[in-house]
C-alpha cells in the first residue's frame, strides 16, 4: 500500500501553464505508476521538493558511489532530510554517454525507459549540460544492477569528477550542409582513445571534449570545452550565382546590403551592378554570418579542416575563459590526419596532468604559465593566428630574438616549398 | 568465503551514432546541399542528391518521466519514422522523409501538449541545470523557474518574432554550470557563507577548501578548539565556490540568495567573435514557486530587444550597435557602481575614448 501523498501547494503551482510540467510528470510516477517502489520514491521525491520551496534551500549532499571497476560516472546524492522523506534518500544519478549528436532511435529509448523502470525512479533528462544522458533517482545498490544491464546492450558510462568528461557534438554532416568535418569520427576518435580517463578520476580537475562542424559553434565548444574541434575551410566560398539573383529578387538590393554585405565583420563582400556576389576569400574570416541568411546560394568551400581551441571554461575558479587558437588549421581525412590530432590531445593531457595544479582546469594553467610556455611543452610553434594583436608591453627579454625570427622565417618557406609541391 | 563475483564493466566509451541515425541522414552524411525554413518548429534539408528530410522540433520538460519518454517514442513510432534526436537545449527532433508526415506530426505533438517551435529566430527552450530536484549545491531550482518562464515565453518559442535566434540560460548557482547566454539568469549570493564550525573538521579538506577560494579570503583557524576555517568577510565574494567541497560553509540563505541577469553571452563565430554575458540586473528575489519579478525583467529585455534590434542581430550585437547607456535608458534597468568590473583585466572593459553617444 502506498504512502500517503506528501501536500505540495507550491509545487502544484508548477502545474499551471501551457509549458510542459515537470511536476505533472513526477506526479504521474507517484500515482499511476505500477511499480510501489517507483509510487513511494517520487512521492518522497515530491515531499523534499517541497520542502526546498518553502525553505529555499537544497537538501542532497554528495558521497562516493560508483560502480565495480569505475571511480566515476554516478552522480551520489544522499538526503539530508531523509527522516522525512526516506524513500528517496538514495538519489544517484547514472551518467551515461550518449553517441555524437545525441541520436536515437525511439526502440533504444524504449529499451533504456524500461531499464530504468526497473531499477531507478523513472526520471530522466536528455541531456546535462555536459552532455550526458542523465537518469536521475537509484539507490546504491540498483546503481550496480541498472548499470550492468544497460552495459550488457552498449552503453557506457560518462565522466564525473576530474577526469576526461563525456563529448558533444553538433547534429552535424548528419544533417547540416554547413558541417566541415565528420563529427561522428572526430568524437568518438577522440573520446574512446580517453576511455580510462573517463572512468578513473586521476587528472587535475575535468576534461572537455567537443566537436562543432563549422564556426557556427552549436555546441559551444570554444567556451565550454578544453579542447574544442571547429570544422572550417581554407578555399572559396561556393557561390551560386543564379541563387544571389533569386536572393536578391525576393529581397531586394536594400536588404542584401542591410542583411549581408554591411554585416561581414571583414567587408569582403560586394554586391555587383548584376546582382551577382563577388567574396575577397583572403579576407574572409570565415564567420558563417552570409552563409547562414543565404542557405542555397552560399556555401563552405571543399577543402575542409578544422581549428582547434583550447582552454575554455565557466567561471570557477579564474574568471570565464574562450578557449584560444592553437591550430589554426588541421586538414582531417587521413588515418594519420586523426592520428596527429589524437596524439595532440595526449600531449595536452599529459602536460596538464603534470603541471596543472589541482582542481586547476587546463586554461587556466595556460592563463599562469603563459601561452608560449605552453606551445613549447606541446612543440608547437608561435603563430600570429593565436593572438588578437602581438604584445603591446616593452617590457620583456629578447634574448633569442633572432633565432626565433629565423625559425619562422624558414618554417614558412618550407611551408610555400610543400605548397609548391 | 567467496563474495558474489563482480561483473566487470565492458568499456565500449561513446557508442556509434550511425546506427541511430534516420537512414536519409545515413545515406546523405556530409552530402548536405542546403536548408530552409518552412514554418516555425519546421526545417527542410536537401541534399546533393535531391533527397528530403524534414526536421519538426519540440519542447518539453527536460525532466522527462518514463511515461512522457513513452509518448515521445509513440508519436515517434505512429507519425514520424522511429528516429529521434536531442538538441543542447533538450528540444526532441523528429526527422521524417516526406512532407506529407509534417503536419500529422506537429498536430500529434501540439495534442500531447508538447511545444513545437524553438527554430530560427524564435526564443529557444531555456538550458538549465538540476537545482533542488538533485544538485548538491543549489542556490534555486532551475526546473521550477525554467517552467515558470517558458509559459509566459511560449508565443516566442513558437513564432520567429525576434531579430535574431534567443538563446536564454539559468544556473543555481555562480559556477553557472548554464552556461553563456543571450540572457542569462543566475543565482547571485549577496552574503558571506555561515560557517557550522563544529563540523569544519570532520567533513572538510581544510586545505583544498583554502585553495579553492578565488580570492584568497578563507584562512584556517581553531574554533572553540575545534579545526576550522576562518572567512575574512571583507575580502569574501560570496561566490559559493568553498561550498561544493566544504557544505558547513553554507551559502545559501532563504533571503540573501538572490538572482542576477546577464546579457550578451553568444558562442557563435557568426559576424563578431564569441562573447561573454555581462551583468545588467541584480538583487532580483529568489521567490518561488514561479519567480515572477525574474520573468518580469526577461520579458522587458525581450521586449526592447524585439522592437530596436535589426534583423540578424544578435543581443550582444544589437547592444554594440546602440552602446551600453542607451540599453540602460531603453530597458529602464539602473545603472551601479556593480556593473563596473573589477576582475582580472577589467582595464579592458573600461571607456578609454571620448566614443559617448549623446
């Protein structure tokens, strides 16, 4: 027999609107339900809920829960209220990766709902901000149960802790013609070559991985990531000059100007006599902006690349940080091409795991050592795309100026010299 | 005596997403032509080789219960072709390979009482974090606000009435695990954490907590004899970061947890570089269980966004054309000495021209 239901006014509130509710949901577990275990937890649920409204505060602490052979991936919350409301006292949360661009199909959705059902609350959002998909509510011991079955049919657990965390990428070439890379590959490259990094906290702090296919930036890869992988391109633009004519003919000259032309943040574009579109490509900084108002006439070029950013972070503990360039360019089409790129995240990794300092996330150990201390454990050379502008400050040594000139100076005749063929 | 053998965990990390892709996308992967927009919720692409797919984009709760997933895979199963994808903004997608199923679709989802829209230039779901429902450290409850935002914000999510797309982010606390928005509303602490001292030492690593402290404000100290740690309250920010890993140093407080709004955060590369958010309101009451005077403040900036911004511009676009007094005056929002940064390069933020719009 069911627990009597715990009155929830404020909540009830949350009911009102044409919003979906969240509470109606949790309601419908509590009273329709068939399973008592999942009745009697979300009515506790619902119970400490409440009672955070009234008092405005939190009531979950964390604690050490994982599963046989993991250090992370669950998400421990025990009640601090549980006297009251004790069917829910264990409240984990099961992180699970989910594929890049979060895909599924509705019998895999299926499958996880009645896993779930059977061992955790019935509660589950796609997706955390991380990434993951979240299923909220287990107690210890299902943690280990619910875990094992979802294994069994191909899915693993993400990152919690200060470890490599779980990847996002954008839907991508999968669906967007503005991708410039193959997403999917990237990520998955990248993420399982870090598998042990992700169950085995052992790093100074979290580790971020994610994949955008163009400068668009979907996922938010260059302020939310450590490592951020930006499709781009290095030709033309691909302009379609009879689509310009049928843009400007729905729009008028006027617009084309207000919509396009003024808001290239290069002025590189010109609007000819015969509606026709000419793009200094030199001076394009490939931004997207004209791409995305004029989807059929314009389009990335083909020879597609990526850029790669590091550094990104909210606010703990330093302030926000953007990730910054530090490949400005990265061709990816070979198995060598993934390799270089995967043997870049190990170098990063492993430097930051030597010189970060604890709970220090890796821009920010770029922010104290400096970004030229920084290439140089990485064996990466200085380029002007890193920075905004050189240094302002006449304060610094420059004992070995002109060996470093020369090096660039002949770095970039070989580069003419491979380009030359 | 022998314990129950463990199941060793298979290590398969992230699986392949090919096998849940709809299998236009499949047969089409990077060969993309184009795209548009047919209707608000709606977006068409073709691809190279003629092929369709039409995407229709819902809201929903977020915090989904086994029966709402259910539905979800039922509409998916009865109107469109059993594949599904989820946005960062946890809007559900569903791809469908012919026009005819758009409409059926749209009317299953809008029956269900689930939100179609999000698209373009609309107001998409606001990202939020987990709150009181599950977060350990929670100032608010992001579901709840988030919730009670989304009704009064529904005709914006439906329609494509701004300038340009709306990308809106709450957080329970300053971590702001949200994340940068075009509007950002955030848990702002406005006092000193309350030290219970008598479980500093049993419960704390004294020294990380000291470490963690962005300000160096936290020192240990004997307390009644007891180990604890000491707050210099003068110097604290009250930013909850010794909190996570030291909960006798509670933060949150009923009355002086408070919300602040950010503006002008925007991760595109599109036109100007990526930015940051900053600061426009602040002491806005944590006041459940529908925070109307939070919602209120959106709306108005919403609202001034609407009428002046141009089109394609963005907030922080839109408020770099007309400059930061003429957003105050436009938006009514006062003005303080706390909107004047003074973190680390906050020199770069200061007006070090004669550039005054009059």
């Amino acid at each position: 027999m069911a627990n009597q239901h715990h009155p929830t006014p404020m909540l009830d509130e949350l009911e009102n609107g044409p919003w979906p509710s969240f509470i109606s949901g949790i309601k419908r577990l509590r009273d329709e339900h068939p399973d008592e275990r999942i009745q009697n937890m979300t009515n506790d649920l619902l119970g400490q809920l409440e009672h955070s409204y009234e008092t405005r505060k939190g009531y979950w602490k964390g604690g050490t829960v994982s599963v046989f052979g993991y250090g992370s991936g669950i998400i421990p919350r025990f009640s601090e209220v549980s006297k009251a409301f004790p069917e829910s006292r264990e409240f984990h949360t099961v992180r699970v990766q989910p594929p890049a661009g979060n895909f599924y199909s509705t019998d895999m959705l299926r499958q996880l709902a009645n896993s779930w059902e059977k061992f955790g609350s019935g509660l589950v959002t796609f997706h955390g901000q991380t990434g993951n998909a979240m299923f909220i509510g287990v107690n210890s011991t299902n943690t280990q149960a619910f875990f094992d079955e979802i294994n069994e049919y191909g899915w693993d657990l993400g990152g919690a802790g200060p470890c490599v965390r779980t990847g996002m990428s954008c839907v991508g070439a999968a669906r967007c013609e503005q991708s410039c890379v193959n997403e999917q590959r990237v990520h998955r490259t990248l993420l399982n070559r870090f598998t042990d990094d992700v169950h085995r906290p052992s790093l100074p702090y979290k580790f971020k991985f994610k994949v955008s296919g163009c400068p668009n930036d979907c996922v938010n890869a260059i302020e939310r990531s450590d490592f951020a992988v930006i499709g781009t391109w290095r030709d033309d633009i691909k302009i379609d000059q009879e689509e310009v004519k049928n843009f400007v003919a729905e729009y008028g000259r006027d617009k084309v100007h207000l919509d396009v032309i003024n808001r290239c943040p290069s002025k590189c574009m010109t609007l000819n006599e015969d509606n026709t579109l000419s793009i200094d490509n030199s001076n394009c900084v490939r931004c997207m902006h004209c791409i995305n108002v004029m989807t059929k006439a314009l389009s990335p070029g083909d020879d597609k690349g990526v850029s790669i950013l590091v550094g990104g972070k909210r606010t703990l503990k330093i302030g926000d940080l953007m990730g910054t360039v530090i490949v400005p360019f990265k061709k990816l089409e070979t198995e060598e091409d993934y390799q270089e790129m995967v043997e870049l995240a190990e170098n990063i990794i492993d430097f930051w795991a030597e010189n970060g300092l604890e709970h220090e996330r890796c821009g920010e150990m770029i922010e104290r050592i400096g970004l030229v201390n920084f290439l140089k454990g990485m064996g990466l050379e200085a380029d002007p795309n890193m920075v905004n502008h050189p240094r302002q400050s006449s304060y610094i040594r420059m004992d070995e100026f002109d060996e470093a000139a020369e090096n660039y100076l002949r770095h970039k005749m070989e580069q003419r010299q491979a380009a030359a063929g | 005596m022998s314990q129950p053998a463990m199941r060793p965990p298979i290590e398969s990390g992230c699986p392949d997403g090919f096998q849940y892709m709809h299998p236009v996308m499949r047969r089409n992967f990077g060969a993309w032509k184009y795209h548009e927009h047919p209707r608000p919720g709606v977006l068409l692409h073709v691809s190279e080789f003629g092929e369709k797919i039409w995407t229709v984009k819902a809201g929903t709760q977020r915090i989904l219960d086994v029966f709402t997933l259910r539905k979800l895979c039922d509409i998916g199963d009865e109107y469109a072709d059993g594949y599904v994808r989820f946005t960062i903004r946890s809007n559900i997608e569903y791809m469908v390979d012919a026009e005819s199923k758009v409409e059926p679709l749209i009317n299953a989802l809008e029956e269900a009482g689930f939100i179609v829209g999000g698209t373009r230039n609309s107001v998409s779901m606001i990202s939020h974090t987990q709150g009181w429902l599950h977060c350990d450290i929670p100032g608010t409850d992001a579901s709840g606000v988030v919730k009670a935002m989304m009704d009064e914000l529904i005709d914006e999510f439906r329609n494509h009435n701004m300038p340009n797309r709306v990308h809106i982010t709450t957080s329970c606390c300053q971590i702001n695990c949200g994340g940068q928005g075009d509007i950002a509303i955030n848990v702002q602490h406005t006092k000193p954490p309350k030290i219970n001292h008598d479980l500093v030492a049993n419960v704390c690593e004294r020294p990380s907590v000291v470490a963690r402290c962005p300000v160096a404000a936290i020192r240990p100290a004997l307390v009644n004899g007891k180990p604890s740690l000491e707050v210099d309250e003068k110097k604290c920010i009250c930013c909850g970061a010794c909190y996570p890993p030291c909960p006798p140093m509670q933060i949150n407080d009923a009355e002086h947890t408070k919300f602040a709004i950010w503006v002008g955060g925007n991760h595109s590369n599109a036109r100007g570089k990526p930015t940051f958010q900053k600061l426009v309101a602040s002491g806005i009451p944590n006041n459940p269980p529908r925070w109307p005077e939070a919602t209120a403040i959106v709306k108005r900036i919403l609202k001034v966004y609407q009428e002046d911004g141009q089109d394609w511009e963005r907030i922080n676009d839109w408020i770099e054309r007309i400059g930061w007094p003429a957003f105050f005056e436009k938006t009514g929002l006062p003005f303080t000495r706390y909107h004047i940064e003074n973190w680390r390069g906050a020199r770069n933020s200061l007006n070090a021209s004669t550039h005054i719009r009059f």
